[in-house]
C-alpha cells in the first residue's frame, strides 16, 4: 500500500487541517504517497487530487477549515453518481483512502469500502459530535469554546440592560453543543430537538427569575429545536420585557482549534492512517476513556439521547 488519498467531506470544523497534516506525514513515515483529494466529495467525483509535496501540510496546524477545501456530492447517493467516481478512482490509482468528516462522509467512506473495493478509514469531525464510537468528534470542542466566549459577552450585556436574550447555536438533530453551552454559562433556559417545550412555562420559568432577583434571563436554542425569532416573538409577546435574538451560525465552524481539538485529531489521524497500512480498514476512530477504538463505517447506532438529556437536566437544574 503506497498511494494514499486524503479526503476532508461534510461541514468544516477546526482541526480539520491537524487531522489532515497528521495522515500526510503518516503517509511519509511509511514512505508512501500522499494524494490530497480537492473539494471533498465532489472533487473525488471530478478527481480533483494532487500528490502533497514536502511542506505541504507545513504550517496548518493552528488554521481552521480545511486546506482541501470540502463540498458535498448528493449523487453519489444514487447511481447515476457513480459512474463519475468509478471513473476518477481507476485514473487515481489509489491504494486506499482516509476520510476526514461526519455521518454522511462516512456512508460514503462505507460505499467506497463495500462497492468500490477501496480501502477506507474514517476519522470523525463535525461540530455536533453526533457521531458514536468517540468520546469527541474533532471540532466540537472548539465550536463549543466560540459558542460559550460569544454567550458570556452576550450575558454582560443581558445583565447591565436587565434583558432576555435568545441565543441561537448549532445542532440541527442533535442537541448537545446547547446543552453543554447553557451549562457553561448558566443559561437560565436550553431548548434542545430531543425534547418538546412550552413558551408559556419559559416565560414563567423567566419570571420567577426576575422575582428572585436575576438582571437578565439567557436562553440558549439548538438551531433544530425551532426558529429563534418566533420563539423570540412569542416571548416578547407574553412578557413586558425586553427581548433581543443573537443567531451565533458559522461564526462557531470557523477559527484556530483549540488545543484539544489539535491533539485528538492528531492522534485520531496519525492512529487511523497507520491502520490502513497494517492492512485493517474499514473502520472509523474514535477515542473513548483516552483509548482509541474503531467501529464499522456502515453498521453504526445513532447518537445517544440520553447524553444530551443528562446534561440538559443539569443545565436546566442549575441555571
């Protein structure tokens, strides 16, 4: 096995490019060859790749994004889809392949693996840290970091002007990214997909904070729990208040990794990489209780609700 191709695939999250430099240099350690992959999924369907020169990956380590740059390809999905990728993989002459993304890029890891014969590995990054078989995904942590450093400048504000602010972050089926958050800040209220809610019993839930003495009420909503500006209106609505909306967004994908988000990925990539060489694929990476384990690409349980729901109750109990 000498020609190894590197994919990033899904939505950005940092410590892409630590991930990426980790597998590189791997490569090089076994004196292979490292084929970049462009644009993700797409520009593995066009062949968009090109060997990774010495120095390449030199200097990223602390960049956000991804230096391959990452689209997404719905047709492979389908197979009118895979005709383009059959094509580009023969003109490739790939060995095998480590996949850097989410769920969605490890379907298609598993179709590559199954399908096309390619030896794949999947290592996890996606904000959400949706993904099973890793204590984190990589990005998490740091989106996290933005969302809380973001709330707690939101909640000075909240506090001197004695407003209610309702927070957008991400998580579109899941809701862990505001849960945690609301429990770093000490939101007073946290609505997450996992779970129904009722404006009026925000609205009494705020009150009664404001009897006890509060200057500001923070509510932190999961992008997938509902739109922020009609929970916005129907607060403003019930309440002789003043409301204001913040939608964080994409502002929580991009920026320098943390530190953690730059060593798991390290270890994730350089580990994962170093399995396809011992012939062993077709397997994602994960790290649990500091210990790396691998789990099938295809046969995967979804996230865990509980682990969403234990730290929304304190969250909730707490804030």
């Amino acid at each position: 096995m000498k020609r190894i191709g590197v994919l990033t695939g899904g939505g950005d999250a940092a410590g892409m490019n630590a991930a990426v430099r980790a597998a590189v240099r791997t490569i090089w350690e076994h004196e292979g060859e490292a084929i970049g992959i462009r644009r993700g999924w797409q520009g593995l369907a066009e062949g968009d790749a090109d060997v990774m020169q010495r120095g390449s990956v030199s200097g990223i380590l602390h960049q956000g994004g991804t230096i391959l740059r990452t689209f997404r390809y719905p047709e492979f999905a389908t197979p009118e889809g895979d005709e383009p990728v059959r094509k580009a993989l023969g003109a490739l002459k790939l060995d095998g392949l480590v996949v850097i993304g989410g769920d969605g890029s490890f379907r298609g890891a598993a179709k590559l693996e199954e399908e096309f014969g390619l030896p794949v590995v999947g290592v996890p990054a996606t904000i959400d840290n949706d993904i099973p078989g890793t204590d984190h995904s990589i990005g998490y942590d740091t989106a996290l970091n933005i969302a809380v450093d973001a709330v707690d400048k939101i909640k000075d504000t909240a506090s001197s002007h004695g407003r209610i602010f309702v927070i957008e972050v991400m998580g579109r089926n899941y809701g862990l990214l505001a849960a945690q958050c609301a429990m770093a800040t000490g939101a007073e209220e946290t609505l997450v997909p996992e779970l129904d809610y009722s404006v009026d019993e925000i609205c009494h839930g705020i009150e009664t904070a404001y009897d006890q003495g509060k200057y500001h009420a923070l509510i932190i909503v999961a992008e997938g729990a509902g739109r922020a500006s009609q929970i916005t209106y129907e607060i403003n609505s019930r309440l002789n208040r003043p409301v204001r909306m913040v939608v964080l967004g994409h502002i929580q994908r991009g920026g320098a990794p943390t530190a953690f988000d730059r060593i798991l990925a390290t270890r994730i990539a350089h580990y994962a990489t170093d399995l396809l060489f011992e012939g062993k694929h077709g397997v994602a990476v994960g790290i649990v209780a500091n210990k790396f384990k691998t789990s099938s690409l295809r046969k995967r349980s979804s996230a865990s609700k509980d682990v969403v729901l234990k730290n929304w109750e304190l969250a909730q109990l707490l804030g």
